[in-house]
C-alpha cells in the first residue's frame, strides 16, 4: 500500500481537522497541485502553506474526455459569509435556512475553482450537494474561515458516509451533558418547564453532603448563574414531588474526584448524552439504545458513564429516572440496565481485571436492587398472575406537558362547574377540587409516560393495569442476565444487602437478614415462571404472537403491537413461536419504511375527535426496530433483520438527503415522512444551516443498523434505492442461487459460476 493510499480522502476528514487549520489541504493527487519532475520550489509555493503541501511526482494520464472530472477531484475556492448569502436568497425559497427538495429555487449554484484561482467556474446541482455545501459553510463559520478551499467530496459524498461521519464526530459531542461547574448553563436549560421559576436549579440527593458542599460552592463562585441548590428529604413522596412543582429542577448525578491544575482535589460531573431538542436531560430507556451506538463509533467511556448515572440514580433516587428532572422523581422507565452493563463490561480493557469485576459487581447490585425494590413489589407488581406493570406514583397532572395538552380532558369537568379549565386545573392539583374520575385518568397516564410509550390507544386510560409483553420480556431478561453473570463470573454466588419486595412485605423488621445470598439457579428459576406466565396469559396461539394481559379485567388484549418481538430480543419465545411470528405478525407490522408501532386495524378510525397517537400506524421508532433486529438474529432470521432493517435505514438516509441533513425523533413509515401531524410534532427538525444533534436514539439505530448491511445493501442505500425494489432483485437472485444450487455439478450449464449466499452476522 502506498502512503498516499493510507490518507484519508478529504469526504470523511472531521470538521475539526478540515476547518481548524489554515493549511489543511487534502492529500489527492492532482494535475493541477503537481511540480514538474527537477523544477525548483517558488518563492510563492515556498510561503504558502496549500502549495507547499503539494506533491511533487506526478505522472499525467491519458486524456480521455474534456471533463477534467476524468483525471482530478475538483476543489473550489470559496468567500464563505458570501457564498452562503447566495445560496440562502437563491435556493431557500421557504426561508427555514435549510435547501430541502421542498425549495422551488433553480437548484444550482456555480463556484470556483482552488486551481484556476476561481477563474474557472463549474455548477454545483441538487438538493443534496447544495445541502451539504450549506452545512459545510456553517462548519467552516465554526472554525472562524473566511475562505476556504473546499473539496467537491464533501459535497457529492455518499450519503451514508456522510451521515454515518457526522454522528460519530458531530452528532454525539452535540449531545453531551455533564452536571458541573462547566456543563450546568447547558443542562438546566428545560424548554418543558411551564412555572414561573425559570431559573436554573439542582436538586442534591439526601446524605450526599460532599455533593452539596462542591454546588454551593458553584452557587458562591459563579453568581450570574442565579444557580439555587436545593437537598431532598429522605424520603421522597408523591406529595413532596407535587409540592416542587412549581420550583423544577435538574437532579444530581455521578461525579468523580480529580485533581485541577492548582493540585486541589475537586469534582466534576460523569458525561452522559441527553435525546436532543426539548429533551435535554438523561432519560431512561433513550440511553439504553443510545449507549449501543456509542458502543459501534467506539465511545467506551461515556457509555460507561451512562451506567454508571444509572447506578447512581438507583442508589440515591430509589429508581431508573424516566429522566434526571426534579418532576420525574416517582416515574422510571422500561429496564434495560442488565444488557447495558453487560455489554459495556464487555468492552472494558482486559487488564483491569480487578476493578473491572469490582463495577461490575456495583452495577450488578444496582440491578437486583431495582429488580426487586421497583419491579417485583406492589403497585407494579400484579401479585395474581406475577407479571408486572408500568405504574407511576403522582399527584395531579404531569407538568410537563404542554400548557393545553389536557384541555380536551379537563373541559368537561370545567364546565360542570362553570370554570375556566385553567382555575379548574389549579383547583384540581392543589386538592381543593377531588375528582376520582381524573384521578384514575391521571394514573393511566403516568403509567403510559413511564413506559416510553406515550401515547398509544394500545394503553389509552388503561396502563396501570395492563401487564404489557414489552415490560415482562425486559425482566426476562434481567432474570436471564443477572444469572449468567452470576454464575460465569461470581462463581454462582452473589451477596448484596437484602432487599424488600412483594414476597418478604410481611417479614417483620427484626426478622429481615441484612444480606442475601443469590445464585444462578434462583434467578434461572424466576425466568422460568415469567416465561410460564407470559405464554399463559400473553400468548394467543391462533393469532401468533403475544399480546398484553389487562390484570382488572383478567383477560388478554387484542391490539396488535410490534413489542411482540420484545420476547425475541429477550430469549423468551420458543423456537416454535419464534417461527409463528415471523410468519403471521412480522407480516403484520413490515412496512415499507421499517417496522410499524401497531397496526392499523388496532388503532382504529381517526377523526378530528379521536387523533393519531404517536406510538401508533403509521409510525415507526429506532427502539422497535433495534429490539426487531436483534431478536430475529438471535433466532436465525438473518435475512429478515437485514430486510426490516434496511428499509429504517433507507428511510433515514433519504430524509437525510432530501431535507438537509435532517436526522429526527420519529417517521411516518407508511407515508414516509418525517412531518408528522401528532400531539407532540417531531424533535430534531428546528435548526438552521446544519443539523448539530440528530436525535439520539435515531443516531444510535443508524450506525447499529449499519452492521447488518452487507456490501450490496449498504451499495443499495449510499444509492437511495427503494427498499421494495431491492428486495424484489434480491429475492429474484436468491431464488436463482438456490435452483442453481440444487442442481447437480453434471447438470450444471458449462459457463455458470455457483455463488452460495452465506449468512451475514453484523
């Protein structure tokens, strides 16, 4: 291999090493860079640092054509703040500061070229090259460059590179967040907060007096922050987190002792990525997928930290935060920690055995706790069947939400007795006004906003009593994983402190052991039942594929919903009912854009009065289609993992492409599209010039979906090709291979090469 073949091309090179030098010149070949064999070195190319850096061998090919493109990549020279004036008054006809194929302007823009000193001119065509150049004018803002010369591979790059590079070097930097000194501007900005108490605010654990004496010290050393430090109780109640409601606030994570410059021991926050747009904090399950993408582009560390704000959450807040906002304080979400931990413990360096195995043993603890503490005790916990549910402790209406997301609710109550929906929620939070009516509503609600599913008519007004397939599948699992690392790496015995739940609520304090002893066998035991028990009350034979159990009416939903293959990801389903539900629901729910929430049968007609839910047809979200690919995998369904998942990618890349870089929360995968007209919009679409985030969950499903494409899938989507029409070529060629296949080596035409299609493991 030849030096210049290991440079890099000038398409994938980081903005921060493209833009942050001056003499930053890309490492092509050129006719036009070249210096004539024994010729002397100008005084010119001597002073500058783009000609210097040319090389100076250079054979010069055959002409083939008078398009230079045959022998040269192109270079332009550009005047930045002028160029993008141009392109925004020409091309931007929508004025969104974005070139989307939505634009009706001319679609074509002509530059100069790095060689000819801008004399010679050339178009630069399309909706995507002139997105891009926008985005690339913005970068080179960033980096202070009136001026730059700019290689045409960053403008006609293959669109999954492209995508793929801003993630890994863009996306997830933008997404970073730590709770300190430096990073508590950024984090207590919450565009959710309604209250009059705009001002920034940190909440610090009880017994967490170190942490509260380094935030005062904030609080003193920085005063035009305004920062005001608050200690939670002991005990945290729904009537103590109703009573703050009015006073929100970010909640402390993990932090770490380091010593600063001036020798002085000090604290600084553990980093974690936040979902982006309005979401600006750590959620719950949104870093479950997230940490998976990290993982891919090689971010051990700030996946790890995840973790370990996880850890640190159930230590000290009782629970998994649906996010770490003062608000959240009583609602959790979906529990993915054990494969988390397992996957980053997984990645850790080998030669840190021991304090490897001494996290892996907190986190571990961390886990049980939860399992136990939150899952396996009342009210979550259906003591009848033994399943679980999502069911969040409150007071009142989330504040969260919109100012009038519960008008259509509360107006009715309003107008019997002739209020304002406005006094009347006033009246109604703060208990001058009962209503058990709303009450039952309000639970429902929480309980939907807790398991990430908000909102769907699969769980409207009914989730406090539905054990779902999703959240039992997910406690399979931790069963699952929790005894496999027990017995692997514990030598099947594990101690932690003893933990309360619903089997030992009578067990009078004093005779409460102050440990437990677990082995793998107790926790294989506990996976046992859960499984018993969703294919008693979840599964429907006829139909093929699982359903929810509603605990109050004792009797099995019928909403037909993609978490199904949540017992696939899990391990739960058998062989059989794996194979049932690749036949008779993956149908179901495969769309042209992915896999679809539900289906449209279930979700029933839509009128003005009864709107789209957006966990419902016709939407698609990354944790389905993560949790879909990796549970067919894991049952030998490869080719259907590479399908679904390459119809999310296509997707993705073609909105990237056709809307500037446009990286969002959701898609409509039936009418493929990310405007979607749903009570919450989309996150991840309002930004000027560049997209700076993405959304995190969507980012991580990209680059995860990455390695289930093969070299032709991955050559299809750098193509934008119809996922329909490819998987009909692709179905014609297998079909084909397999005849060939099957016919003897006599029989075989002389001419015919065999190609056997191999499975492809990401």
């Amino acid at each position: 291999m030849t030096d210049t073949a290991r440079l890099p091309s000038a398409s994938n090179v980081p903005a921060n090493e493209y833009y942050a030098h001056a003499n930053y010149v890309s490492r092509h070949r050129t006719f036009g860079s070249a210096k004539k064999p024994g010729a002397s070195q100008t005084t010119e190319n001597a002073d500058n640092p783009l000609a210097a850096a040319r090389p100076t061998n250079y054979r010069r090919q055959r002409r083939g054509s008078h398009d230079d493109k045959a022998i040269k990549p192109r270079r332009f020279l550009i005047d930045v703040e002028e160029t993008q004036r141009l392109i925004l008054e020409q091309e931007d006809t929508d004025g969104d500061f974005q070139i989307t194929v939505n634009d009706i302007g001319p679609k074509v823009i002509t530059l100069g070229t790095a060689d000819s000193a801008g004399f010679n001119k050339y178009d630069v065509r399309g909706t995507y090259m002139l997105s891009n150049l926008l985005q690339e004018l913005s970068l080179a803002q960033d980096y202070g460059r009136k001026y730059v010369v700019l290689d045409e591979a960053r403008l006609n790059e293959n669109p999954v590179d492209r995508l793929s590079r801003m993630i890994r070097h863009h996306f997830w930097d933008g997404l970073t967040r730590r709770i300190d000194a430096e990073g508590l501007e950024t984090i207590s900005n919450d565009p959710k907060n309604r209250s009059r108490n705009t001002g920034p605010r940190i909440y610090i654990p009880f017994g967490e007096d170190e942490v509260l004496e380094y935030y005062k010290g904030v609080q003193l050393s920085k005063p035009d922050l305004h920062l005001e430090v608050e200690q939670l109780p002991q005990d945290i109640t729904a009537k103590y987190v109703q009573s703050i409601n009015e006073k929100p606030g970010i909640l402390a994570l993990a932090m770490t002792k380091y010593t600063d410059d001036h020798g002085q021991e000090n604290l600084k926050g553990v980093p974690f990525v936040v979902p982006g747009g309005r979401f600006n904090e750590m959620y719950g399950w949104d870093s479950y997928f997230e940490s998976l993408g990290l993982l891919v582009d090689g971010r051990l560390e700030l996946a790890k930290g995840m973790v370990d704000n996880f850890v640190y959450e159930i230590q000290h807040y009782g629970k998994i935060l649906n996010a770490n906002r003062s608000y959240y304080l009583t609602r959790t979400q979906p529990p993915f920690l054990t494969d988390m931990m397992i996957k980053v413990y997984d990645r850790l360096p080998l030669t840190l055995e021991v304090e490897n195995n001494q996290w892996l043993a907190t986190t571990l603890t961390a886990c049980i706790k939860e399992y136990f503490t939150i899952w396996m005790s009342e009210p979550r916990l259906d003591p009848e069947t033994g399943l679980s549910r999502f069911y969040s402790e409150g007071i009142g209406m989330p504040p969260e939400t919109e100012a009038t997301h519960f008008d259509h609710v509360i107006k009715p109550f309003a107008d019997a007795q002739c209020m304002s929906i406005e006094d009347y929620c006033k009246c109604y939070n703060e208990g001058t006004i009962v209503e058990p009516a709303l009450d039952t509503y309000f639970k429902h609600d929480r309980a939907v906003r807790e398991s990430g599913h908000d909102t769907t008519y699969r769980l409207d007004n009914c989730c406090a009593d539905i054990a779902t397939v999703d959240l039992n599948a997910l406690l399979y699992k931790y069963e699952t994983d929790i005894a496999e690392t027990i017995q692997t790496l514990f030598g099947d015995k594990f101690e932690t402190p003893f933990y309360m739940r619903h089997e030992t609520r009578l067990m009078a304090e004093e005779d409460q052991p102050k440990t437990m002893v677990h082995t793998s066998a107790e926790w294989l035991e506990r996976a046992r039942i859960r499984q018993d028990k969703l294919n008693k009350y979840c599964w429907n034979e006829e139909r093929g594929m699982f359903f929810d159990y509603d605990t109050r009416l004792k009797a099995m939903g019928h909403y037909e919903s993609a978490t199904t293959f949540y017992t696939m990801w899990a391990g739960c389903a058998d062989r059989d009912k794996a194979e049932r539900m690749m036949t008779s629901a993956l149908p179901l729910f495969e769309v042209k854009g992915g896999i679809v929430s539900g289906t449209e049968s279930s979700r029933g007609h839509i009128t003005l009065s009864r709107p789209n839910r957006q966990w419902d047809f016709p939407f698609g979200w990354a944790p389905h289609q993560i949790i879909s690919w990796i549970g067919f995998e894991r049952y030998g369904f490869v080719e259907e993992a590479k399908r679904t998942c390459y119809r999310w990618l296509y997707t993705i890349t073609k909105s990237f492409v056709d809307f500037n870089g446009v990286v969002p929360e959701k898609f409509d995968i039936v009418n493929m599209t990310h405007k979607v007209q749903v009570e919450y919009g989309n996150v991840g679409v309002d930004f000027k010039f560049i997209p700076r985030e993405g959304f995190g969950w969507m980012n991580a499903s990209y680059q995860v979906g990455l390695g289930y494409m093969d070299r032709g899938l991955r050559r299809a989507l750098g193509a934008v090709m119809d996922p329909n029409k490819v998987f009909k070529s692709r179905e014609l060629e297998m079909n084909r291979q397999k005849e060939l296949q099957s016919m003897s080596m006599d029989d075989q035409p002389p001419d015919v090469t065999t190609h056997v299609v191999r499975p492809h493991r990401p």
